[in-house]
C-alpha cells in the first residue's frame, strides 16, 4: 500500500537540505514543489535532496526535479540530489537525466556541490 511523502528539512552550511520520505508520484510531487517554491522564493537557492527515504518515484516526481533545476539556476543557485538508493538511481538512469542530474553518493557530497 502507498503511503505519502514526509519531507523534512535542516540547514548544512548555508544550504537547505530536504529530506523526502515514502512516495513521490502524482498525488504527493505537489508538496515537494510548493517546499521548493517557498524556498526559492525566501531566496534559499542552494539546496540538496536526499533520496534516501524514497521508496518510489514516478514521472511527476522526476518532473519537479527538473522544474526545480531551472528554477535554481535562473537564481544563480543549486538544486543537486544526493544518496538515491538503488530503484530511484535506476529510474533516473533509464530516463538518462545523468545529463541534467549529478546524484551524489553522499548529503555531504551534495551540499559541497551546492556550495561550489
């Protein structure tokens, strides 16, 4: 049975990181795009996603990643995803968006990404 998305979030080094829980997919991506949108609207530009706690992620999920990207970078910021287990890592290896996406190994890989 699925369950919803939680997402949490902390401040390392100046840079928001979220942490998402349970399923991102059609019902639940609309959380994460409001977090994101109040974010960067509080002119919080610098942020890492862990993936950690994801235990699905459909199309919709993926689609606010890339939302999420433009809209850190037309504000000179960062939006980098970090410590993806291995069925999110497949999924966004089949849609091939290594292009797009660097998934560090590691939050902390990600927020000296952020910073850069």
């Amino acid at each position: 049975m699925k369950s919803g998305l939680t997402i949490s979030d902390t401040t390392r080094d100046g840079v928001c990181v979220l942490l998402l829980e349970g399923f991102l997919d059609g019902h639940t991506f609309i959380e994460l795009e409001k977090k994101l949108d109040m974010l960067f609207k509080s002119n919080k530009n610098r942020v890492v996603v862990d993936l950690g706690g994801l235990t699905y992620i459909a199309s919709a999920g993926v689609g606010v990643f890339i939302s999420g990207q433009h809209q850190a970078k037309k504000r000179n910021g960062s939006l980098q995803l970090a410590n993806a287990g291995t069925n999110i890592q497949e999924i966004f290896d089949i849609l091939g968006l290594e292009s797009i996406f660097t998934i560090h190994a590691t939050v902390a890989a990600g927020v000296q990404a952020a910073s850069a």
